[in-house]
C-alpha cells in the first residue's frame, strides 16, 4: 500500500479538525499546546495540498466553506475511527461511566438540555447526570463541575468554547394585553407599553432589547413597572398572564405562538438571537465520559 499520509500531514488534519470545531485558530492552538501560527500554517498546507480554501478568514473570526465542511466531517469521522480502534486494541475503556455534573442556564436546561438527556441515558446507562439549573456563572475548579452551558465565552484560556446554537429572539404578548393596550406597529410604539424587564444575573443590570431596522442590528431600550431576576423563564409566565411585552428566545415561546396563547409582534424588526456555549476543560483532561457528552450534545445541534 503506498503511503499517503505522512505525520506532518496527520498532525495538519487534526490541527485543522480543531479549528474547525472551535472556529478560531487560538482557541485551536491552546487546546493543541500550538501556536496560532502553526495552526494557520497547517490550514495553509491543507488548503495548498487540496487547491480548495477551507476557511473564510476575517480579522474577527472564521468560518468553514461549503468544501471545509464536507471535509471536516470526513476528517472527523476519520479521526473518530482512528481513536476507537485504538481504544479496542490497548483493551482502554470502551463504555463511559462515572458521574457527570453539568451547569446549565434556566431556559436553555428546561427547553434545550433536560429534554435529551434520557437519551443519553439510555444510550449511555454507566453515566449519571448531576445537572444544576441556574443562571448563576460557576467555577469549575472549585465547584467540580465538567461541563457548563452559558450565553458566552469566558475569558479563561483553560476552557473550550463550542457554540451549540444562535438562538432566535422573538417579541411577543398575549391577546389579552393586546385587547387592553393595542398592538404595537413601530418600534417607537414600544415606549407606550408595559415592557417586561429582567435583571443579568452577573451584573443586575437591565439589557436592552436587540432588532433588526433596514438591514442592521439595533438595540431599543425599554420600559416597564415589571422586573424578574435570575429565572428568565419569570418574564414569559407574566407575559402569558397578560401582564405586558416580553422579548424572549423563541424555542421558549413556540408552543404558545402555534397555540395562539401569545402573538408575535413586529416581525419586520425580527431575526436577531443570542449564542449558547459549551464550556469545558482543556481536551487533555477529558473523561471518555465528558469527550463522549460533548460529541452527543453538539451532534444534536449541528
């Protein structure tokens, strides 16, 4: 068999498969004990060897091509492949077991997380599940946990960021609050009804609400005499009651839209959403547990 691959290219396909997984060459090369430029070089001499760009490159962020995503998840699969046989021929653990402790933010567990996890379960019986729903950031040092679910990337470098999901936000009111105080038909009208408020658990300050206007993204500060903090799923119950206008996430609020139990209000200004993030250690210190959690978590949600 003639030989293909040789360990610089090998190394190259993982360095790129990181990248890849994590959209970002630093975040790659922290992960990988590599320099961001030798990540870069070795997305070169992929892009090189194969005459097809893999990255679309901006000075914020990368992104795969439509040819890098096809062969991110050969090379993916591949290396996949290459790891088990490796576990099954040193007799290495083949079925994760052991306690697995998760974090994860109130709407995001009860709409997102909670409703997978039985699958997990039964896919994976070895594995118990310890998940604490709260909004509140942890320490995953002190506080023992493997995994954590949050709204962005913390600034510690020991911690992979992988985003699961943009999350589309929505405005909306029940007909009753409608009935009562009219429908909004510009943004300017929001200023005349009762906003729904929440507090950010990690600053306790009030965020504006973001829309699109004429093709860019804007953010119109509201007002209202009702106010929730940390439990976000407070704002849609009041708003359910009648209570005002609430801009949620709209996987929260999609039985109710379909039921007509609440109404969704100025669509044009629509199409904004907020990030989830999946959070953990460094890859060298993963369980077979944790690694095979992350690969079920973001599956579902890529």
């Amino acid at each position: 068999m003639k030989r293909q691959f040789d360990d610089v290219l090998l190394g190259s396909i993982e360095l790129f498969c990181l990248a890849a997984e994590l959209s970002s060459f630093t975040a790659a090369a922290t992960a990988a004990g590599v320099t961001p430029a030798a990540v870069s070089r070795s997305v070169s001499r992929l892009e090189e060897r194969l005459g097809v760009r893999l990255f679309v490159r901006t000075t914020r962020q990368i992104r795969l091509t439509d040819g890098g995503r096809v062969y991110f998840e050969q090379c993916r699969q591949a290396l996949s492949q290459l790891t088990e046989a490796e576990r099954q021929i040193t007799g290495a653990q083949v079925q994760p077991s052991g306690p697995l402790r998760i974090s994860a933010p109130t709407p995001y567990a009860h709409y997102r997380l909670l409703p997978l996890l039985g699958e997990f379960r039964r896919t994976y019986p070895e594995v118990t599940i310890d998940i604490h729903v709260s909004n509140r950031n942890i320490d995953f040092a002190d506080e023992g946990y493997d995994l954590a679910i949050r709204g962005r990337a913390p600034a510690d470098s020991n911690l992979i960021a992988r985003k699961l999901e943009d999350a589309e936000l929505v405005l909306v009111a029940s007909p009753a609050y409608l009935k009562r105080a009219g429908t909004p038909a510009s943004l300017d009208d929001l200023s005349r009804h009762e906003c729904i408020q929440f507090d950010l658990p990690s600053t306790g300050k009030r965020i504006p609400w973001p829309f699109m206007q004429d093709g860019v993204a804007i953010d119109v500060v509201t007002e209202g005499g009702l106010c929730c903090s940390e439990d976000v799923l407070g704002i849609v119950t009041l708003a359910r009651s009648g209570a005002g206008v609430v801009q949620t996430y709209r996987f929260i609020v999609e039985q109710d839209l379909a039921s007509g139990a609440l109404v969704e209000l100025l669509p044009q200004h629509g199409g904004t959403s907020r990030p989830f993030i999946l959070l953990y250690p460094h890859a060298r210190h993963l369980s077979l547990r944790v690694r095979t959690f992350v690969d079920f978590i973001v599956g579902k949600f890529a």
